[in-house]
C-alpha cells in the first residue's frame, strides 16, 4: 500500500485519484485545508495530524505500507514570512515526526513534494537541479531543510527518496470533478477565474516594473496531472530501486508573465477581465521557469500539458464549483 500524506489537497487529492487504478491507497489528512469529498472512493481515509505519533504508530501497524508520499505542507509565501513557526511546525518539525516512524517500522521509500522557491532569486534564465538553492523565505527555507535531512537519512539509514520540486502548480483533472479549491486563494489562475465568473471585483497585477520584457513576473506553470503522471514515474523508479536519492524539477519549461496569463484566460474563457496595477507583492522573484531535462532523461517524463490546456481544464472546474456555490 502506498501511504498519501495530504491526500486530500489539490496536488494529493489529484495524485490519489491517479494513482488508485495501480496500487492500493491510504490517506492520512487532517483536513484543515484539504477537503475529504475530493478523495477518491477507492482510497482508504485516515484523518488525523502527520504530526501526531499515535496516529502515525497506527497507520505503520494496521496497513502493509511499501511508500510514502507527503503532500502535506503549508505553502503560502507570503503567510510564511508572517507565521514562520507554523512553517516549521509543520512543514520541518511534523515532517521528522513521520521520518522517525518510517523508519521505526522500516518504510524506507519516500516521495517529498519540493519547490521552485528553494531557488530562491536565481541568476540564471532556466533553472537546472544544479542552480544554487538560497531560499529567500520560510516556507522555502522550510522545503529545503527537510530536503537535507532527507539527504542524511539516506546515507545514515538507508532512507531512498525522490524530491520533486514544483513549479506553478495548476490546472484541473480533465473529469471537472476535482480542481484548485484554497481558502483563501492566493493564486494567480484561480483568482482571474473567479473574477471572470464574477465571484471578484477585479484582478490584481503585483508590479509593473519587473525587469521581464512586459514589466509583469514570469512563472512556469504545470499542469496538475502532469504532476501527477510525474509522481507514478517516481514512485514506480524509487519501488523498482532504480533511484535511491533523487532530485527533480517539474516544470514545463516555458514561461508565462502575468500578463500573458491573464490574456490567455481571457481567450479560454471569452471574457474580458478588470486589471488593477498595484505595487509588487513582496519576495516575488521576476522570474521562475525551470528546465525539466533531468527527469525526462532519467525517468523519461515531460510535462504533455500547454498553458491554454491548464486553464481550460480549470475553467471547467471552476464553473462546476461556482455554479454549485451558487445555487447554495
Ligand atoms: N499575482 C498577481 N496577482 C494576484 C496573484 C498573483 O499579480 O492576485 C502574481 C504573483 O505576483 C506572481 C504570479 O502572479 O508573480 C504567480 O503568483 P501565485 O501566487 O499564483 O504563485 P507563486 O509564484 O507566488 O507561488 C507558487 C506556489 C508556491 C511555490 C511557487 C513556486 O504558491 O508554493 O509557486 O514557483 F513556491
């Protein structure tokens, strides 16, 4: 059995779903921000906190778990600069509370959900798995952290793993039953969707004045099942032994400013958005686009999915939800 951890947020809750047909599946969530309708029904639910050993002895004592996968993280930037011990609470204190239980019940195969902001303001164009890490913030900061650790656990005792560090993360599953549903919703996709359907006044552009060809920052948006397709690769590599201690950017390498974001949802969607300019929104780097060439070199993935397909898988989410909110 593979054990999800978070299963039941946007990234995990897409990744179960995927990952139900091939192997059998267990949650465990808290649901503070995930939501458990968005699990799949052929999943086993655990709710509790990844933080708590008791629930954690249980779950490695009832269920013959082969790997563990952890979504669960807080992952806001900004919220991070303001809260930092929630961060490392959570996403570094909670995260060792698992490790140690892995490894008392001898699970020693883990995929970790990494990310762009490790990076921090990188000086080079594209990023590769050799660009220096210099978070510039806690929630990357915390990331980084538990990558090395996981480092040290390999070589001390034998802990094999992959992390995969995302880029934008976006998009639905193509079936319009699950999507990016946060609250409160920071993100730059689902914001301009929710206003196209009328849900906000207006969308926000955090600066002008980057040094990027429209002024406006660039991102390399994923689509969320290419994510997913990604993590089955991984996992199948780290159960075959193929990969023991891996690190690899996601990412469609290709990057999008906000403004051409907000122009290809206004050619999905057919509609016309209000933009308010407004000043920069702080520890946003210019620009974040990744080369995803080591993984598909290694493991054969590349992203499948364009810009135009991410939102308009999550226009078809997004009406389904809006319609239903609606009529509540
Ligand atoms: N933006 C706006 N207006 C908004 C919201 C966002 O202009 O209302 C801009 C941001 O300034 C940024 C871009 O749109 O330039 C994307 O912003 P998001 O908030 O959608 O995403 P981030 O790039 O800040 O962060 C996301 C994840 C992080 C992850 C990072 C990696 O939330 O967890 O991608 O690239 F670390």
């Amino acid at each position: 059995m593979i054990l999800v951890i978070g299963g039941a947020g946007y990234i995990g809750s897409h990744l179960v779903k995927g990952l139900v047909d091939k192997k059998q599946v267990i949650v465990l969530d808290q649901f503070s921000t995930g939501h458990g309708a968005l699990v799949d029904r052929r999943a086993v639910l655990v709710e509790g906190d990844l933080g708590n050993e008791d629930v954690l002895d249980s779950v490695f004592r009832t269920y013959p778990i082969e790997a563990v996968m952890h979504f669960a993280a807080h992952s806001l930037v900004g919220e991070s600069v303001v809260e930092p011990l929630k961060y490392y609470e959570n996403n570094v204190v909670a995260t060792c509370t698992l490790l140690k239980k892995m490894m008392k019940y001898d699970v020693k195969k883990f995929i970790f959900s990494s990310t762009a902001a490790t990076y921090g303001i990188p000086k080079v164009d594209i990023i590769n798995e050799e660009t220096p890490t210099n978070p510039i913030n806690p929630y990357g900061r915390s990331k980084l952290m538990i990558e090395q650790i996981l480092e040290d656990f390999n070589k001390a005792y034998g802990l094999e793993y992959i992390v995969l560090r995302y880029f934008n993360a976006a998009g639905a599953d193509d079936s319009g039953s699950i999507g990016e549903d946060h609250h409160p919703e920071t993100h730059l996709i689902p914001l301009i969707l929710k206003h196209l359907l009328g849900q906000r006044e207006k969308i926000s552009v955090f600066g002008t004045d980057y040094d990027t060809p429209d002024g406006t920052c660039i991102r390399d948006y994923i689509h969320v099942t290419d994510l997913v397709d990604a993590h089955i690769i991984a996992l199948e590599a780290l159960i075959k032994g193929e990969k023991q201690a891996a690190i690899y950017n996601l990412g469609n390498g290709v990057g999008f400013s906000v403004k051409e974001v907000i122009a290809m949802c206004e050619k999905v969607t057919g509609l016309k958005t209000k933009i308010e300019f407004t000043k920069r929104r702080e520890g946003d780097p210019a620009r974040l686009v990744a080369s995803s060439d080591k993984i598909y070199e290694e493991l054969g993935w590349r992203a499948k999915r364009s810009l135009e397909n991410i939102i308009t898988s999550a226009w078809k989410w997004h009406c389904v939800v809006g319609s239903s909110e609606s009529k509540h």
